[in-house]
C-alpha cells in the first residue's frame, strides 16, 4: 500500500522556465513587479482517491483593467507524462531575484498543453496595457505552446520522500484533478470567474519598428489653404524620370551586350577550325546546344527584369503626376476662393467708408437703442 501523501503549498514565490526555439527562456519578474510569480500545489492521496492540483499566477496589467490582475496557467494532472526533480540548485542570477538560498527544480512533461485561464471580464483578443506586460503576455504564449516547463521553488519547501512520491504517482498514472467548488473556474478572481483562452502570438519585429515610429501628418483638408511657394512635385517627376531613362540606356545596352555575346559564342562553338572540325564528337555538339540555351533563358531572365522594373518607373511617374496635377487644380481653387474673398472684403471695406453699409447702419442704430431703452429702464 502506498503511503499517504498531503501537500499543501499556496502561491509560493516561483520561476517558470522553458525551451522555445532551441533556445532556454525564463520567466521570473512579473507586472508589477514587487509581487512574485506564484506556485501552487495540492496533493491529497489519504483516502484511497490520488488528487491534485498545479497552478502558476503570474501578475499582469490588461489593457481593460489597468490595476493588477494576473494570468492562471493549470497543469491537469491528468496530461502530466513524467515528473522530474532536482534539489540543492545553486542559485543562478534570476532566482536570486526571488531570494532563494538553494532551490527546487520541477520539471513537468505534458501530453498536452496548459491551460491559460484570465478573469472573465478581460475582453478578447487578450492586451496588455503596458511594454512590460505586452512581453509578458507574449512568454506566456510560449509557454501554452510546450510541453515541458521547469519550475523554481525554495528547496525547503518539499522533501525528497514527497518528491519520489509525487514522481512515483505520475509514473503510475494515479494522479486526478480536484473537484471541490474552491478549484471551479466560475469562482475564481475574488468571485467574477475565470475564462479559458488563447493568447495571440507576439507580433513581428517588422511590425513594432512601424508602430515605434510616428506616423506622417494628415495633410489639412481645410477649405482654404494657405499658398505654397513651390512644390516638390516636379523635383520629384524629373529625377524619376532621369532613373528611368537611365534605366532604358542600361537596358539597351545591356541587351546588345548580351547578344552580341551570345553570337560570338555561338560563332564559336558552331563554326569550330578544320582542326577542331575533325576532332568534335556529336556530344560536344549538344553540350553546345544546351550552353545556348541556358545563356538564352538567362538573356529572357534578365530582359524580363528590367521591363518590369521599366514598368513599375513608368507607374510611379503617372502616380506623381497625378498627385502633381491635383495638387495644382487644389492650388487654383484656393487661390480663386482667396482672390473673392479679398474682393468682397474691398468692396465692404468701401461702403463702410462711404456710409453706404445700410445694413452696419441698422445694426449700430438698433445697439444704441437698446442701450438707451436699457438705461431708462434702470432708472
């Protein structure tokens, strides 16, 4: 008969290491960073039945709830394969971190993935609400994709008589999850329920050097412009145009080059001396033919090359010279627009002057009485 086995180890400081792409990563300081990550396991084989329970809490900040919250990774015992252990680890720079004098090494092998689990208030797809907790999100997505992790406690916490004997159910296939209400995900989180998930995978490098920068000012659509001195447009349409006549000279050049080539190979290859005329064998005359046809597709290869490379300058000169045209249509209609305006402001200007603004007359005739009508009325 087995010996009775009971653990009972709440959210202890922890590290959690993997294997991702042939490289070693470890996850030790969380968001924020002043509470650790915590480990949690319950073992309970005292009455015939082996339960147990794994769970990593790894503090994160959301985008939909900036305060502090936390992601739950559970290791089902029932996907547990093996179970290893080692103990009196020396203490390497991040466990360190958790002030850990000698350390306890957990290393689980899966037949499945862990189970990710946040509040259920968290709208998907999952966002961090800071740099710090976005790259804590995306070593969480690592780690829901393997299936071998490690895991750092403090060495004292568990013996190696419980550690045979947690290593030794596994291997029998004894261990079973929990099912009392405190382990039902609709009560976690101080009550507001847990949901299972799938993180998104980190975005590329390419797409954060993007985002880092700052993107170009909306240009202004404003009814009225204020008038450019001059416009890049035309800088711009004559050096593509000097690229691409440059571009045609090397393209022509460059063919002509090539053929002449060609034909002076073939020159030389099909109308050999008398000499070499009574040595060649029908097997050179094929080795011939496929020399030439390889140079051939490799001039097909390269006039291809510069015709597209042709067309995509003739396409960028239409597109500026589109943009060129708008650009001046936009210009005239901002400066017909600027011109009536000064003219209309002329001739208002004009009937000020000569008292011939009746409209401005009544205006100013009907604030005097008023003034007045409220002065009588004041006493």
């Amino acid at each position: 008969m087995a010996t009775p086995l009971c653990i009972d180890i709440d959210q202890t400081a922890a590290i959690v290491e993997w294997e991702w792409e042939g490289a070693t990563r470890c996850l030790a300081t969380p968001d924020p960073d002043n509470v650790p990550i915590r480990f949690t396991i319950h073992i309970d084989s005292t009455h015939d039945q082996h339960r147990a329970h794994f769970e990593i809490i790894i503090p994160v900040k959301f985008k939909d709830k900036p305060s502090s919250a936390a992601v739950l990774l559970r290791i089902s015992p029932l996907f547990i394969t093996c179970f290893r252990f080692s103990t009196n680890i020396d203490p390497s720079d991040s466990i360190k971190k958790q002030r850990f004098d000698s350390a306890a090494c957990l290393e689980f092998e899966l037949g499945n993935t862990v189970a990710v689990l946040v509040p259920s208030y968290v709208k998907e797809p999952i966002s961090a609400s800071r740099p710090r907790s976005g790259k804590i999100l995306d070593s969480l997505y690592e780690l829901s994709r393997v299936t071998t992790l490690r895991i750092y406690i403090q060495d004292s916490l568990l013996s190696l008589d419980q550690l045979s004997s947690i290593s030794d159910r596994v291997t029998k296939g004894q261990l079973e999850p929990f099912s009392g209400p405190e382990y039902d995900i609709s009560r976690m989180f101080s009550g507001s329920g847990a949901k299972a998930t799938k993180l998104a995978p980190p975005k590329p490098p390419s797409y954060e050097k993007a985002t880092s920068s700052q993107p170009p000012s909306a240009p202004s659509y404003q009814r009225k412009r204020p008038r450019q001195d001059s416009l890049q447009g035309p800088d711009s349409i004559s050096q593509v145009w000097d690229k691409l006549q440059k571009l045609e000279s090397l393209f022509h050049s460059k063919v002509g080059e090539l053929t002449a080539e060609n034909a002076k190979l073939r020159d030389q290859k099909l109308k050999p001396d008398e000499s070499q005329a009574e040595t060649t064998q029908p097997t050179d005359q094929s080795q011939v033919i496929i020399e030439l046809r390889a140079e051939n597709a490799r001039l097909r290869e390269e006039v291809e090359r510069l015709k597209n490379r042709q067309e995509d300058l003739e396409a960028e000169v239409a597109s500026l010279q589109t943009a060129q045209r708008s650009e001046k249509d936009t210009e005239e209609v901002a400066i017909i627009e600027i011109r009536d305006d000064i003219e209309s402001l002329e001739r208002r200007l004009s009937w000020v002057e000569n008292g011939k603004d009746e409209y401005f007359m009544k205006q100013i005739k009907q604030e005097i009485f008023d003034e007045l009508a409220t002065r009588v009325l004041g006493g």
